[in-house]
C-alpha cells in the first residue's frame, strides 16, 4: 500500500513537472509570438493633430493595434493611445501621449524617478532625443517581476504645457518598445501656438493693470436668464462682482447663484475672493442636484500651486500649476473687453471652473452685425468638441445675450432681477434689490 501511495505521489510530481515544463513553453512560445508580431506591427498612423496647440502625433496602427486615432480628455489632458491585443481582453502593449498643462515643473531626471515609482520599476538608461520643433528626454524603465518594458519621455512646452510619451511592453525584447517609442518621435510634429502666447499676454495684461480698475462698481449685480431653443424660461443665473473696499488681502470678492431646471434640476452657488493682480484666490462652490450633492474647494497659493479639492460621496484632491493663460471664469466678461482693448481677434486661455475643471479654450472675434450687436465672439471649449459658445456684446462692450450649442441649444438673455422673480418666485426673496449677499 506503502508502494502504492509512493508511487501515485511520483506520478503527481511527475505530472506537475510536465505541467510547469508546458506552461514554461507556452509561455516562451507566447513571448515569441508577441515578438514576431510586434516587429511587424510597427505601421504608424497619418499625423493625428490635436486642434489649437501646434501639436501632431503619430501612433501604431493595424497588426494588432488599436487605436481610434483621436485624442480624448480626460483629467486635465488629451490622450492620444493605441493598444496591441495578443487576444480579447489581454493588451501586451500599449502607447500613450499626453499633452498636459497645469502640470508641475521638474527637471526630468526627477520626472523619470516618479514615472519609475508610478509602475513600481526601476530606471535603466536615461537620453535625450530631437523631435520636430522640441527635445525629449526619455527614460527606459524596467520591471523584471512584471516582464514589463517602459519607454517613457517627456517635454516641456510654453505656457505650462507638458508632452509626455509612453511605450509599454509585456513579455517582449526591450529594443522593441525603444523601436516604437523612436518611430512615434520620428513623425510627432509641433509648432508654438501664438493663440496661447496671445491669450498669456491678454491675462498678463490684465493683472498687471489690477482687477479692480475694470469692476464698473463695488457689488455689481450681473443677471441673466435662461432659455432652451423654443424661448422657454428653465433658469437663471446671477453674479455679484466688486472691490471689497475691506480686506487688503482679498480686496476683489464675488458670489455668484445659477439654478436650472428641467430632468436633471440643479443649482450651484459659488463664493469667490482674491488679490488685485490674481496671485492668490479661493473659490469655492456647493452643487446640489437631483443626482448629486458636493461641494469644491479651489485655493491658489502665491507659489503658483492650485489646490482643487472636491468633496461629495468620495473626496478627491488634486494639485496643478497652471500657466500664464489661465484665468478664473469669473472674470469671463472681463476677457472680452481686454482684448476688444488691444490689438488680438483670437486667443486661448485656460478658464478655471468653479467646478475645479480647467478648460482649454479658443477665443475668436468675428464680424458683428450692426443690428445684433457691437461685438461678437465665438467660443471653442477645447475639452469637449461639442460645446460652443457665441456672446454678443453691446457697445459698452458688456454682454447681454449668450448662445451656447451642447447637446441641446441654451440661451442665455441679461435681465432684471424682476424679471426673474417673475419667471421664478420661489426664489424672488434671495434675487430681488435690497438682499445684500446672494
């Protein structure tokens, strides 16, 4: 029986050998298989250019790679990726490029060593590579545990802007990834983009000759309603913008209330305070919707870091370091006459929402019709194709009328406190003449 025994256990180490030794093989054949197509794989797209930056970018395409060959936003960036699947659901390699802003500046070395800390790798070569119009720093970071290859590189562009390049590989030689990661920098193409150096120059401007020179009085009142496609009344908003005349700290201080009905009723009330040349501020929002409850904390300190914290069914901080172009929304109005004041007709800036979001956006004058109005801008909000904006200014250079195309049309009509009490009486006591603070 002994015997017995001793020999079933020597057939069931036996067979665990064999089963080691096949997955050995299955493994080393799958890493062949990874390599060969992979070599074969490397066909770049045409140049995939991101609108308003100056910024082309080829990735890998076809034999295996995935890409839908568009960027896409998300999280403060446009992501530009492609993906080689061995079989559904298993990537064993993946490229991606960012092209980034409100990101902290670093020497690379020190970049490379958080992107090495990111994937739990270590760093084996460093260099630096010309591309069209910049130079890129990379690094090769290795995992041994993970069999994973990561070419990472990383350039710094005007006014705050990042690119980053990422090559990553699972179970293949490493000069493979290198080989993709040099064909990506090959074609990438970019040219500085005089919109945004305008659009610093119209904010350096403005903060330069102080915040408060161009408020018309302490607590002004600005109201607007608005309306869907058919002219219905479904909200409103109101902002009240002035010097304090108080606090030397936060001497420009503001609050502002919008509600909207409709299937997903909202409203939003934002309190906003900072210094005459914007240096520092805090803007702060509360969100309540028939989905939602939040709120968010936005604070920019003098050392240029913007601290966004949000708080709701989870909270999440994060910290970005925006460029010379961006620009709080509650100055959106005050933009328009800066530049109707100098000699641009576009420009893109990086509006700052209340909702801790910074906005790429492209700012362009066109021709007004007398009849209509004094002057007309268009407005490209970059981080979503679909949203656009036209304002209508009068020849105070104030707005008073707002078009703005989502998924639906919303119309937004400057008005009286009255008006809205009319329209909307359940909130006549917070907007009517008299109260003090919204």
């Amino acid at each position: 029986m002994a015997a017995d025994m001793s020999d079933i256990r020597d057939i069931k180490k036996r067979g665990g050998d064999i089963i080691g030794l096949l997955g050995l093989f299955i493994l080393t054949v799958l890493a062949a298989y990874v390599t060969v197509a992979l070599k074969s794989a490397v066909k770049l797209s045409e140049p995939v250019p991101l609108p308003h930056t100056g910024l082309s970018v080829s990735i890998p395409v076809g034999n295996g790679w995935h890409s839908e060959k568009r960027w896409m936003y998300h999280n403060h960036a446009f992501i530009l990726s492609s993906v080689f699947v061995l079989r559904p659901g298993k990537a064993t390699a993946w490229t991606h490029c960012q092209y980034r802003w409100g990101a902290k500046k670093a020497d690379p070395q020190d970049r490379f060593a958080w992107k090495a800390s990111e994937v739990d790798g270590e760093i084996v070569e460093t260099g630096r590579a010309q591309a069209e119009g910049l130079t890129v720093d990379w690094a090769r970071i290795e995992r041994p545990d993970f069999l994973l290859t990561t070419f990472w590189g990383t350039a710094g562009l005007p006014c705050g802007r990042q690119l980053d390049i990422e090559v990553h590989q699972i179970m293949s030689d490493p000069e493979l990834s290198k080989r993709i990661f040099n064909r990506i920098l090959e074609n990438l193409s970019f040219k500085e983009n005089p919109l945004l150096e305008a659009g610093a120059e119209v904010v350096t401007m403005m903060k330069n000759e102080g915040l408060d020179s161009d408020l018309d009085h302490r607590n002004r009142r600005t109201l607007y309603l608005i309306k869907d496609s058919t002219g219905r009344p479904i909200g409103f908003t109101m902002d009240v913008l002035g010097d304090s005349g108080r606090d030397p700290q936060w001497n420009v201080q503001g609050a502002g209330f919008l509600y909207l009905g409709g299937q997903n009723d909202y409203e939003q009330e934002t309190l906003f305070k900072c210094s005459e040349n914007l240096d520092e501020f805090v803007y702060l929002r509360k969100f309540d919707s028939t989905q939602e409850t939040s709120s968010t904390e936005i604070i920019l300190e003098a050392s240029g870091a913007l601290t966004v914290r949000k708080s709701g069914r989870q909270t999440d901080v994060r910290k970005y370091y925006p460029g010379a172009a961006a620009l709080p929304d509650v100055f959106f109005d005050h933009i328009f006459r800066q530049v109707l004041d100098s000699d641009k007709r576009e420009i893109a800036v990086d509006l700052i929402e209340a909702s801790g979001k910074i906005v790429p956006t492209y700012i362009s004058r066109v021709e007004a019709d007398p009849s209509e109005a004094a002057y007309v801008f268009d407005l490209e909000f970059l981080d979503d194709p679909g949203v656009s904006q036209r304002v209508f200014l009068n020849d105070q250079k104030k707005i008073f009328r707002s078009l703005i195309q989502q998924e639906n049309l919303y119309i937004l009509e400057r008005t009286s406190a009255e008006v809205i009490a009319r329209e909307f009486p359940e909130y006549a006591q917070r907007i009517l003449p008299g109260r003090q603070t919204l």
